[in-house]
C-alpha cells in the first residue's frame, strides 16, 4: 500500500480534530465524512453554511439559507419541531453540547432525517446565542434501522429516495430494489448481485457480507457500475429479513461528477506543476501579490525562476512587499499601479521595471501583470523576466552604431566647412593687406568692415556646423522631456543638408501646424530620424527628393512623421527583413545593417510604430508614429551605467 501524502495526513488529522472538537464518536463516521456539513446557527434559526451538499439534503439553494430567505425551524417538519427546541433546552441544562434526530420537509416535500449536532454559545445571562457544528443526512440509515427494528420487509419507503436503494439476502441475491435505481441499471430482483450489478462469476472481493454477519456494523465502499460507466459511494447497513436471516441494505450515492471534478482537479494540479515547471526553466519569474497582514502588494507566492532572478529565497520573499524589491526611482509609480490595478482600472499591462536584488545589484525586468485572485481575496499575479544584459547589448548596439554615424557624418561636415574656411583664408588676407599699409589708406575703411563682417558670418556658419555635429555626438545622461518634433526633425536635416547638396538632393518639408509635444530622449529619437533620412539619400545616388511631412492624428492621439524619398525602392523580398540587424542590400563596405535596426528599436522604446512602403524604381516611404503628450519611457539607463563603471573601477 502507497504511503499518504503530507496533505492525506494533514487531512486526517483535521477529521480527528473535528471529531474531538464536536464531541462525535468515531461509531458516527462508518460513512464518509464529506458528508458533514459545518454550520453555524443563530437563535433565529437562520443558518451560515458554505456547502453547496445542503442544496442536496433540503432542496434549496445555499444563497436561500445566507440571505435568511429559508430558516432552519421552516423546513424542520411540523411532528419534530418540538424535537428540536427541546434538543436547545436540554443543551443548556447540561453541557452546552446539542444533539438531536428529526425529520425535515425538502422542497420537493419529501421528508429525510437529519442529525444535527454541536457546541452552544450563551450571552452573559445563559441565553443561547449561537450554535456551531456539523449536520448530515441520516435518511437511509434511519429507515434501515426501523426495518431491522420491526423485522419485516417492508421498503416501500425507499422508493420516495433519489438515490438509489438495494437489498439483498445472505446468499447474495436481490430481494428488493427502489424505483431509482431500477430506473438507472433495470429490474435485477431475484438475480445475484455480483452478477447482475458487477459482471462478475464470483462474489466480489469487497463483499461486506462476512462483516456485518460478525460484526453488526456498517460499511462504507466505492464501487464502479461497468454498464452504465457511473462511481456510486454505498453505505451497508445490516438488517433482519422477514425469514430471520441477516441480509444488506445498500444504499447507493451517485459520486460520478465528484470523481470526474476531483479528477480533474489532479490534472489540472499536474497542469500546473508542468507550467510552473516550464516557467522555471525558461527564466520566467512568476508571483502573487496582495495586500495581507499589514503590508501592501505582499508576495503570497514566487516561484523558482523569480527567486533566481531576485536573489530572495522564496520563504524570505513571503515576509517581504514588492516595494521592498523596487529601484527608489520606480517605487512611486509602480506602486500607484499595483493600487489602481487592485481597485480594478484598466492599465498597460507589461512594461520595465527596475528592481534591486538581494545583493543589492541594480536589474531590469520586464513585467506583466493581471488582476487575480489569491484565498478568495483580489490580487494581483505578475510575470517578469530579466532583461538586465539584453538592455546593455541594446546600448551598446546603440552607442556603436552612433559612432559609425559620426565617422561617417565628420567626413561629409569635413568638405561643407571647406567652402567657409576657405572664405575666411581669402578675407583675412585681404584685411591683412588693407592693415599692412603705410600710411593706413582710409578711404578703404568700409572694405575693410566689409571683410570683417564676411569673417564673422563664415565663421558662424562654421561654429553652426560643428556645433551640430557635437550636438549630435556628445554623450550626454538620457532625459526624457517634452520636444517639439519639428525641431528635433530640423536638426537632424542640418547635419545631413551637405551630404544631400552633394548627391543634388533636394530637401522639402511640410509639418502641420500646432503639433502637440512629445515625450521623449531628443538625442536619441535624433539618431533614429539620422539613420532614417541616411538610408533615403543613399537610396538617391543619381538625385531626386527627399520630402518630410508631419501630421497629428486627433483620434488615436499619435504624431506621424513621413520620409518619402525618389530613389531606387526595396525588392519585395527585403522590405519584411529591413528592420533586421546586419541585414543590407548595399554593396561591400557601404554598411553593416544596423542603422535601420538602431532606428526600429529606438522608436518602438518610444511606444511608436515604424512602418515601410516601397516600389522598385519608384522610391521608398518611412511612416514612423509616435504617441504625444507626456507619459513614462522605458529609459532608466544612468545607475545602470554607474554600476558598470563602478564595477569595472573595482575589478580594475
């Protein structure tokens, strides 16, 4: 035989505490005790109940008794009323401890015996206040038990049952059946029970027969009926036949959906157990949150994988609150989410997060979230996955495709600034000249300004240029604010104006009017339009246009700006794969395949969308959109950047 399980033993010793508790002798659990309903009743006779068993002993639903539509001293039948008060005087006479057997009217008006029994509680003056026990249907038990008593066979009575009733004599053969179960399987009087019940030669191997001959008891069992496929729970109970042998009164209860549901729940256990399992070796961190014993957004579970990712054991995550867990520059607006969520709002449901682990190492996670439940209580189950060393690739990725930007950007600022630098060469020579004589020529006083002023417009436009470029290049820490979009667009086509004069590329523009602002990190989006804007001039070799639009869709509250560009088009075959890293269609040594790929993740960090249309010979357009007004970007770069550097400063 198996050896229980930690949760049979702690089943059992449950039942033995109810047992204690309610003063019930073990002779009162011959029968299954899934058949105890735990109730609580009041002086009114109303009832607290959480069994939905009830519905089946009375007929009334459970929410008739929670919402005092039906009280127990209603359905208790008229006969037996008294029975049960006097049952309440009794108990507070002596030991505060209620027992009693009456009959109750079911809504169908059939009558079952019920045995009620448990402890009372009085106020301060001995009167009753409450009572708190167990009750269970005693029907067949009762009526077998009188026909022992009267010793006759008499079982007329069992055919008012829903459930279905056989007897048999000592030698195994049927000498009555109910309506219900005739009904359920056919008429089987007279033939032997193993064969007629069980297809069987022999009788059965778990034939009680022998143990209520010696012993006088009764027996409970679980048996399977082959020709109709159904589990039946039997109860035995001895009784006198007419001819004063010992015969069986089985009383059969159909447990066929309990076995089907419980079954269920065993796969389904399994189920999880498979995706906790699948969970755990795909890194995913899974947990549920709750506000419990004092401390808000509490873990009420973890599993492996987010104890892995979090450096917390499980059992030190179940004493701690995730904001316990949360970087201090997240911890307010993560948790005004866990709130709303847990009041029932509707929020983005899966976004980054920056937590600290046990070792105090900064990581970035990318979470999910939905609104649950947890012991009957709402909660909130969240899975996150750490994306800490993904985040660094993408920054470098980023920083080294910006630098090819540069390189690539300084070789083509380099011969714009050529033409001023070579007009200021030319006029300071030609002050020098003017100074140099002797005596100074006055009257050539308004040339010499004339040249002073050429120097400082050439040398501004100069400054301009680089300043651009540095601009451009500088590394600065990642600030998320409002821009004006137009502007950002109007820088980048500065820095990229010569490249463009050079492949006479014409640059046309039209941004709508009063676009709202934009949320995000300006270099940043910069780079993307840089890339963007590049590929559409390398696309134009032989000339064209090059068109930048803006617009503002009022009803999904998005800016759209649009690249258009004259040049040669993408194969069909390409524009799916363009966004890819290291995918080009340019000749060796024109490009790696990363500008556009930088482009796609920087806007899609911006919660916008980047889109591409294109036609072979006709040209190329670049729909990027992007939401407006102020919201929360993914980029909390900089203590990520400081740990690094301390890190490195440390193992130096």
């Amino acid at each position: 035989m198996a050896k229980p399980t930690y949760e049979e033993l702690q089943r059992r010793v449950g039942e033995l505490e109810k047992m204690v508790n309610f003063k019930i002798s073990p002779q009162e659990f011959y029968f299954d005790t899934r058949d105890l309903i735990y109730f609580k009743g009041y002086r009114d006779w109303s009832l607290d109940l959480y069994d939905r068993k009830i519905e089946d002993i009375t007929g009334y639903k459970l929410e008739n008794f929670l919402d005092r539509k039906v009280k127990w001293l209603d359905i208790v039948y008229e006969k037996d009323k008294e029975i049960a008060r006097d049952a309440v005087r009794q108990a507070l006479k002596t030991d505060k401890y209620y027992l009693a057997e009456y009959r109750i009217v079911k809504k169908s008006g059939d009558l079952s015996w019920i045995k009620i029994r448990g402890f009372i509680t009085t106020d301060a003056n001995g009167d009753f206040l409450s009572v708190q026990g167990v009750l269970n249907d005693i029907t067949v038990e009762k009526y077998g038990q009188l026909a022992h008593e009267l010793e006759n066979d008499n079982f007329e009575w069992a055919n008012s049952l829903n459930d279905g009733i056989y007897v048999i004599s000592e030698d195994h053969r049927i000498v009555f059946m109910n309506q219900t179960l005739i009904d359920l399987i056919g008429n089987h009087i007279g033939e032997v029970c193993y064969e007629a019940l069980f297809q069987r030669d022999t009788p059965c191997p778990w034939s009680v027969m022998d143990q209520i001959e010696q012993e006088d008891g009764c027996c409970l069992q679980e048996y399977c009926f082959p020709k109709i496929e159904k589990f039946f729970q039997v109860r035995c109970i001895p009784i006198k036949l007419q001819d004063g042998s010992i015969g069986k009164l089985a009383h059969l209860k159909d447990v066929t959906e309990t076995r089907k549901l419980e079954l269920e729940v065993e796969e389904f256990a399994g189920r999880q157990r498979a995706i906790e399992d699948a969970a755990n070796r795909a890194e995913l961190g899974i947990f549920i949150l709750q506000d419990h014993e004092g401390i808000e957004a509490r873990f009420r579970y973890a599993n492996n994988a987010f104890s892995t990712i979090t450096g917390y054991e499980s059992s030190d995550l179940l004493n701690k609150g995730l904001a316990d867990l949360l970087h201090p520059e997240n911890l307010q607006e993560t948790m005004e989410r866990y709130q709303l969520r847990q009041r029932g709002e509707t929020l983005d449901q899966a976004y980054e997060i920056e937590m600290v682990r046990k070792d105090g190492m900064p990581i970035t996670v990318y979470g999910s979230f939905a609104l649950s439940s947890h012991e009957g209580k709402v909660a909130t189950i969240g899975f996150l996955r750490d994306i800490t060393e993904r985040k660094k690739g993408e920054k470098a990725l980023w920083r080294s495709q910006r630098l090819a930007s540069i390189g690539r950007l300084a070789a083509e600022i380099a011969h714009e600034m050529n033409n001023p630098l070579t007009s200021v060469l030319t006029f300071c020579k030609l002050a020098t000249g003017i100074l140099q004589q002797e005596p100074f020529p006055e009257q050539r006083l308004s040339d010499l300004r004339n040249y002073i002023s050429y120097l400082h417009s050439e040398t501004e436009r100069c400054a301009n240029i680089s300043r651009n470029l540095l601009d451009f290049s500088r590394q600065s820490e990642i600030e998320i604010r409002e821009n004006d979009i137009h502007e950002i667009l109007d820088k980048t086509l500065t820095i990229l104006r010569h490249r463009a004069k050079l492949d006479e590329i014409k640059i046309h523009t039209d941004y709508a009017a009063e676009l709202p602002f934009l949320s995000c990190d300006f270099k940043r989006l910069q780079q993307a339009f840089v890339n963007i804007l590049w590929n559409a001039i390398e696309a134009m070799p032989e000339g064209g246009t090059l068109t930048v639009t803006s617009n503002f869709d009022r009803e999904k509250d998005r800016i759209e700006i649009q690249v258009s560009d004259t040049g040669v088009g993408i194969p069909e075959d390409d524009v799916e794969r363009i966004f890819e890293p290291f995918f080009t269609s340019k000749a060796d040594g024109k490009g790696v395949g990363l500008g556009l790929s930088v482009a796609y993740g920087i806007i899609r960090q911006h919660q916008g969308e980047i889109h591409i249309q294109s036609k072979v010979g006709e040209g190329t357009r670049f729909i990027v959109q992007l939401p407006s007004g102020p919201r929360t970007l993914p980029f909390e770069e900089k203590k990520e950047e400081e740990y690094i550097f301390t890190t490195a400063s440390h193992n130096k």
